[in-house]
C-alpha cells in the first residue's frame, strides 16, 4: 500500500472511530446511557482505532459502568488503559487515579461487612 492509501485509510478509521465516540457523548448528555454504552463499545471494538480514542471510549464507558454501580466491568475498561501499547497521557492518569477510588470504596465496603459480621 502505498502512503497516500495508508494515510487516508488511518484518517478515514480516525474520523470514524471520533465520530462514534462523539454520539456516545452526545448520547450521555441526553441521558441515553445504554445508547452511550452501545457507541463507545463500537469504538473499542473497531479494528485499527486510534489508541487515544480507544482510550477515550474506554474511560467514558468505565464511567458509565461506575455510575450503574458495575464496578467490575469499570475496573476492566481502567485496567484496559493502563496495559495500552500506547500511552495516552490524561486520559491514563484519570484511570488511575478513578481505579485508586474504586479500589478504595471497595476496600471499605468490605470493611464494613466485615464489621457487620463481627457485630451480628
């Protein structure tokens, strides 16, 4: 393949991969969470996707499994972001820094079950 092809060929997945994730955007703001969940995963699923719009669907798609209380899958999307080829700065920093709240909540919910238990 020539350059010209290669280049239009990774512009034309970026521009699909942006477009998708922007419905998902769009999608959460109006409060379609499972139509937001929907794009994002397209995106993540696409072949040759761009890292950071990966990562970017990834991180959005954790939030929403957060706020649904699926922490689990939140954790794996987060997870996800950390191990890419390809660092993407800020969107790698807030996976951190929202796995380090999630491993906390969990961390204190087990606590107080514990409790619990050594009180019944």
């Amino acid at each position: 393949m020539n350059l010209f092809r290669w280049l239009f060929a990774w512009r034309s997945i970026r521009s699909e991969a942006m477009q998708i994730y922007r419905l998902g955007l769009a999608r959460d703001k109006m409060g379609e969470s499972d139509g937001a969940l929907g794009a994002y995963t397209r995106v993540i699923s696409l072949d040759n996707a761009p890292h950071d719009v990966k990562a970017m669907a990834l991180y959005n798609r954790a939030l929403l499994f957060a706020a649904r209380g699926e922490n689990n899958k939140a954790a794996a999307d987060l997870n996800a972001i950390m191990v890419m080829p390809t660092s993407v700065r800020g969107v790698t920093d807030a996976a951190k820094r929202r796995l380090e709240r999630l491993q906390r909540r969990k961390d204190a919910a087990n606590s107080a079950q514990a409790h619990r238990k050594s009180t019944s």
